[in-house]
C-alpha cells in the first residue's frame, strides 16, 4: 500500500498560513482526485482545497482551527498500490525522464498543480477558486510578460562532489560569469503575490537572486525580508573590519509574553484581555498602513438630494436596489475620469488605466471589512450589477469569494450608509487609486425653487490620489455621479 501525503499549497496569494476551518473528510474515507477534503481560512478569505490523490484517507494533518504552514503536510491518502512511486507534495526528488523511456521519475505534487496551472490543462490538482477555465483544453503556456533576456550560455566547470548523495544535476550545473553556480532552468522565479515583487523592488532587490523557502522553491514575503535583514546587515558592517571577519547574523527576538492582568506602564490601568492578530488583521493592517504610507490622498465631499433616486426605487419595488443604481452612475464617472480607474506603476513611473472596471464593494464581515470585486462590472445591466452585488456581498459575509474577487477591484464603492454614519475620510484600498463612500439618506431641509422643502439627502465622500489628478478631475467625477443621482431618469436616458 503507497501513502502519499499532500503538502498544504500556497493558495495563490503569497501567504505563509493557513487556518483548518473544518475537515471535510475523516480517516477511513475514500476520497477522489480534485474531490475537496478541508475548508482552510487564510487572509483573504475561506477556501476548499481538492486532494491530488485518490484514495483512503490515513492522516489528518491538523485540527479544526489549527495553523497550519504553507508546505507542511496537510493530509495523507492511501491509494492501496505497492508498486506505484509515491509521489509527496514538497520534495524536489527528480525531473521527468527523458522522452520515450518508458518511466518517469516522481514528480511532486505541488509542482504537478503548478504545471497544470500553467498549461491550462484544466485537469486535476487544482485548487477550487484557482482553477485552469475548462475552455483551455489545447495546454498551450502563457507567455511570461516582461521576462528578462536569457544570459548567453556560459561554459560549464566542474564540480566536485560532495559525497554519493550528489545528483548529475548539480554536477553539471552552468555557472554564471562571475563563477557563481548559475539556474538549472530558465523559468522565471516562483512568486505568486504582486506585494512581494513589490517589496523586493522598494528594496533594490533583484527577485531572482531571492531564495525561496516555500514548496518548490515559492519566494514569499518573509525571505524578501530575511533578504533585506541581510543586506542591511552587511551595508552597517564596520568598514575597518577584517574581509575574512565572520558576519554574526542577529536573529530578532520575539518579546517575551506579557502575563495576563499585567499593569500597563504608560496608563497605569491593568490590562483585561490580550489576544493574538489572526492572519486576516495582519493582512488588513499591512494593506491600510501601506496606503497611508504611499498614497498622497485628499478628499472632497458634497451633499446630494436623492430624492428623485428613492421615488425611481419606489416606484419599481422589484427592480434593481438604489446600490446598483449609484454603482452605474460610478461607471459612467469612471468613463468620463479613466484616470481614477488605474493604478500608479512606481517602479516605471507611470499611470495605468485599465480598460474596463472591477467594481470593488466594502463589505462589513464577521471576519472584518472585506472589498471584494463585481468582476467586468462595465460589462453589465443596471438588473445584472444589482444580481452581481448581492451575490457577491453574500459570499463575502460568509467568507466564499474567490482569490480573484477578493484582490480584482479596481476602483471601491463604500455603502457606509448601511451602518448609518453620514460621512467618512476612507482609506484607499492600495493599489487602487480612489474609493467612493455613500452616507445613509436622511430627511433633510432643502431650498428647492426658492421654497424651503423636506427632501432625502445623502452626501457623497470621494479619496483620491492626488498623483494621478488634481481636484478638479475629482469634482467632475463626483458631479457625474451626483448629478445622475439627483435626475436618475435623465442620466439613465444617457447611458
């Protein structure tokens, strides 16, 4: 009988972690190839991961609400074989054979899903939310976009070898001109998240030359920090030093724990609870503390009588919700001001603009704020946004986008009226570059026509960055979208 066991995978996200929200099997059971076994929680939302394996299960790896590291074992699954190679996801033992040989060495199974991901082959291994589309059958690659040139070819050196253990391979390897063991292989280094290319770049850090501790080599967000440790640590070494001085490395400390009841210092006052910063705090204190550090942001509001916007409402109780109709008046801004629907390139020293709209919705969550996407929302009717905000506000609260929907959008609209506050200075969500807030509607005094009138009032705050325009494309943006509140009938004849 082979076991095979299934490393946890990075979920296409860049994280290090992942929490076991509920088993989905138990040992004994038969499961399926692709058929999912456990709902994980990471950062951004909850997921179902499949078993590359078929099988028995043996071994659960973890408890419900355990965490769990990224390319640990997750789960181990019998498939009753003698004879067939155990495949473990993780290990790094052999490449494929060569053509026609008739076998092949066993190739993990973590980098059978990267492959399949890859090719687009639809087929297996593939994480639920992550998936190839099925309509990609042909296995064609994408090609990278903006990989370097290849280096010419250096001659190959010797190598010694270290011992019987020692693989071909390396005994072979290319070495680059400086006589530094070059890669075996061409492909671009393993880096799933955007921040961490990102924070290498900030810190004059080529990704390449970044190790990887993750499965299959994956760099994540704490080697580009080790990385950087590093290089600080050589940069403030002392210049009268020795060359051949040893370099003491100073591993960070953790702080030692604070006892429960502890007095605090500053305030004098005991401490009544202490808890941890689960993955999903930490992910969303990192996202706002990068948006107040980057973006140079300013904020203009204006008050808008949406009294006509009720009465359209009203009079069609089953038609789209008032939501949906300030979402497509934000998309008609966003064409008539693109430069509000992109992102700020630093490393080029470009605006971007995208063509097309991934409409982020801030939606308030047991886990806490959440912005997931309405994915191609300038592709839709009035009545199909209205059907795509609340499936999408659905899943959020219960924790079921997809990676994609979570981190697509491209521009936010904030309902704060729903949790009745009239106004707020809203972060940004980085690296968007503006976020719409709608405060709730409230029976207010008005001049209209010269005679003073109750009418529905709300007021619009809008975030900008204040590097891809200037306060005017701002206040002709939220004019766009208050005036097609304030006359719905005419700017829906418009559109």
């Amino acid at each position: 009988m082979t076991t095979r066991t299934f490393d946890l995978p990075d979920l296409g996200e860049g994280l290090t972690e992942a929490e076991v929200v509920r088993w989905l099997v138990a040992v004994g059971d038969t499961v399926a190839v692709d058929q999912p076994v456990v709902e994980v929680e990471t950062a951004k939302s909850i997921v179902e991961v499949p078993s590359p394996f078929a099988g028995t299960v043996s071994t659960l790896h973890g408890e419900e609400g355990q965490v769990l590291e990224v390319g640990g074992p997750l789960i181990s699954v019998a498939d009753g074989s003698a004879d067939e190679p155990a495949a473990v996801a993780g290990s790094d033992a052999g490449s494929e054979a060569p053509a026609g040989s008739g076998t092949a060495a066993p190739v993990s199974a973590e980098e059978r899903y990267r492959e399949e991901e890859r090719a687009g082959s639809g087929s297996g291994n593939v994480l639920i939310g992550y998936g190839t589309p099925e309509a990609q059958a042909s296995g064609r690659r994408r090609r990278p976009r903006n990989r370097p040139p290849a280096r010419p070819a250096q001659p190959a050196q010797p190598v010694q070898s270290d011992g019987p253990g020692t693989t071909p391979a390396s005994a072979s390897a290319p070495v680059s001109g400086n006589g530094a063991p070059a890669p075996a292989t061409t492909r671009p280094p393993l880096v799933t998240s955007p921040l961490v290319r990102q924070m290498a770049r900030e810190a004059g850090l080529r990704i390449s030359e970044v190790p990887g501790s993750g499965p299959g080599g994956l760099i994540t967000r704490r080697d580009v920090r080790a990385a950087i440790e590093a290089a600080r640590s050589s940069a403030t070494r002392s210049p009268a030093a020795p060359a051949d001085e040893p370099s003491v490395e100073h591993t960070p400390t953790a702080p030692a724990p604070v006892p429960a009841g502890a007095v605090d210092a500053r305030t004098g006052l005991a401490e009544s609870r202490r808890e941890p910063m689960n993955g999903f705090r930490r992910s969303v204190a990192a996202s706002l503390s990068r948006s107040r550090r980057e973006i140079p942001e300013a904020t203009v509001w204006v008050d808008v009588d949406a009294t006509e916007l009720v009465r359209l409402r009203r009079s069609q109780p089953s038609g789209p919700g008032l939501l949906s109709y300030v979402a497509r008046f934000v998309l008609a801004g966003l064409r008539a001001h693109p430069e509000l629907n992109g992102l700020v390139d630093t490393e080029r020293g470009e605006l971007v603009q995208y063509d097309g709209v991934n409409l982020g919705l801030a939606v308030q969550s047991d886990r806490g704020l959440v912005a997931p996407a309405v994915m191609g929302a300038h592709r839709l009717t009035t009545l199909e946004l209205d059907a795509e905000i609340r499936r999408v506000t659905a899943a959020a609260r219960e924790g079921r986008m997809s990676p994609a929907e979570m981190t697509g959008g491209t521009f936010t609209l904030n309902n704060y009226g729903s949790l009745r506050v009239d106004g707020s200075a809203a972060i940004i969500n980085h690296p968007q570059v503006a976020i719409l807030g709608l405060g709730r509607i409230m029976d207010r005094p008005w001049v209209v026509d010269g005679e003073l009138t109750v009418r529905k009032i709300t007021q619009l705050s809008f975030a900008f960055d204040h590097r891809v325009c200037d306060g005017g494309a701002a206040a002709g943006f939220m004019r766009v979208v208050a005036d097609a509140m304030e006359d719905p009938a005419a700017a829906i004849a418009r559109m």
